[in-house]
C-alpha cells in the first residue's frame, strides 16, 4: 500500500487526508476490533468523539494494535453539554481518561452551540499546554467561523462538516481557504442516500479506472484537498477504501463529479431550531 498523503495544517502538524470514523459504532466490541482492522490496513489517523460513546474502545484499539502513538494521528470532540469554559478541560481529561493518552492530535468543538467562545478559550490553553497539538471545529457554518477567527487568539485550523458529492461546500471551502482552515468531511458517502452507490455517472468513472464508486468519492476529496474520514465495520471494505492511491481522477472526472452538487444537506440543518433543541438536550454523562 502507498502512504497515506498528508497535508500540513496552519501551525505546521501534518494531518493524513484520510483517516477512519467511528460515528454510529454503538457496540463497543465491534468498534475495537473496526479500529483494529483499520490500523491493520494501515490507516493512521482514527476519528471519534465523547458523543459516540466509544472513546474506550478505540483507546483499547490503539493499545492491541502496538502501533507507536507518534505515528498516530487521534482526533476526538467536545460535546455540546461541556461547550463552555469551566467544563471543556475536565471533559477534555475524561476523553484523554478514556482514550489512555496524554494528548490528542485534534480536538474539535463538535456542535456550534452553547458557549462555544468560552471553549475555543479553554481549547487554546490545552493547545498552549501541549495537550492537543491542534484545535478546530465541526458543523461551523462560514459566517460563524469568521466571527470565531476575527474573535479569538488562534483560529481553528481544521472544520469538520458534511462533504459528499452531493454536498460539496464550494463556498464554504473558499472561506476556509482564505482563512487557511483545513476542510475535512464526515459522511463521505452520504451514509448512502440520494442513491450514491448507484448514481450513473460515478459508476461510469469508477468503472473507468476498475474502481468501486466508494474508491472514486474518497479519491475525488483527496484530489480537492479535502480530508476524509469514511467509516465501516467491514474488513474488506474498511481496506478497499485505502486503496486508492494507485489511480487518479481527470480534470474530466472532477468536472462531472461538480456536476452532481446539489449544495444540500442530507441528513439535518444546524439553522432548524428543532434540530438544535434536539442536540442541545442530548446528554452524554450526569
């Protein structure tokens, strides 16, 4: 298998453009051994979150596997009911607790809710301490973003949201690039809807280059410098999406693949207020 690319984020840590997700891995002996086979096939860059209630498994994951923590790239979240600057570093220990680590890779204000400036604040002095060696969001729409960069001492260097073809965030990826924000996408294929594993013109080109339409999409992000973090408990698949580094996608391709944006959300939007009372009741812990 070839190494993994990776691209440098603002403060100069290098982050793979590919790494595995963990969201939805409710049973936590599956979640182990998903990490487990991950890292197998070489994946090097693993992302969960305190919501997903599986930090202990990848923690578990990460020590069976015997792979050096240096070579490791770990990302975890904060949840919306620690967004605040008293809570953030006590949930950010529990997570470290959790993880058996003495730092993260990344760390990422999951939901744009609550107090998250008082977070951002918390999450710059852990940055300072050494204990996450990088800082970000997820969910951020641009305008909240600029308000968060033009308002604080550092700003995020990576911003997590939905990214598939059929939701490409053309406009949102220019702000980021201006403000030197690196884009990564969850959901990668679209959890499948909108019939993406069907669509006729990503199964042309996949069948252009003897290539599964999972292998285009995630071959498509890279290609745009776009993070991305597909997610399975299947060995097979978890290594046919790694293999993706033995081909590359036209201008021709690229182009058809635009074609295909929607700019819509697949699953929820950040600005429904029932959406947001929903995420703002979930509670993770007492």
């Amino acid at each position: 298998m070839n190494k993994i690319p990776e691209t440098t984020l603002s403060n100069g840590l290098k982050m793979p453009m590919i790494g595995f997700g963990v969201f939805q891995v409710t049973d936590l002996e599956v979640c182990e051994q998903s990490v487990c086979d991950a890292l197998d096939a070489g994946y090097r860059s693993i992302d969960t979150a305190a919501s997903y209630m599986n930090e202990e498994a990848v923690g578990r994951a990460i020590t069976r596997s015997k792979v050096p923590r240096e070579q490791l790239f770990i990302t975890t979240k904060l949840w919306v009911q620690d967004t605040n600057y008293e809570a953030a570093e006590k949930a950010f220990d529990t997570s470290l607790k959790k993880l058996s680590m003495d730092y993260v890779d990344l760390y990422l204000i999951h939901q744009p809710f609550n107090d998250y400036y008082g977070a951002w604040r918390a999450m710059e002095e852990l940055y300072e301490q050494g204990k996450a060696k990088a800082i970000g969001v997820s969910n951020f729409s641009s305008d909240r973003l600029v308000d968060l960069m033009l308002n604080n001492k550092m700003a995020p260097m990576v911003n997590q949201i939905e990214t598939h073809p059929f939701k490409q965030q053309i406009e949102a990826r220019k702000i980021m690039d201006e403000y030197h924000v690196q884009h990564e996408g969850w959901a990668p294929f679209g959890e499948g809807r909108n019939d993406m594993f069907t669509n006729l013109t990503l199964g042309e080109i996949a069948a252009s280059h003897g290539k599964t339409v999972a292998q285009v999409v995630l071959r498509w992000n890279i290609q745009r410098g776009v993070v991305a973090i597909p997610k399975s408990t299947h060995k097979e698949r978890i290594q046919e999406n790694l293999d993706i580094f033995n081909f590359e996608l036209s201008a021709q391709d690229m182009e058809k693949i635009r074609g295909l944006d929607e700019d819509k959300g697949l699953f929820f939007s950040h600005a429904d207020p029932e959406m947001v009372k929903a995420i703002g009741s979930r509670k993770i812990h007492d």
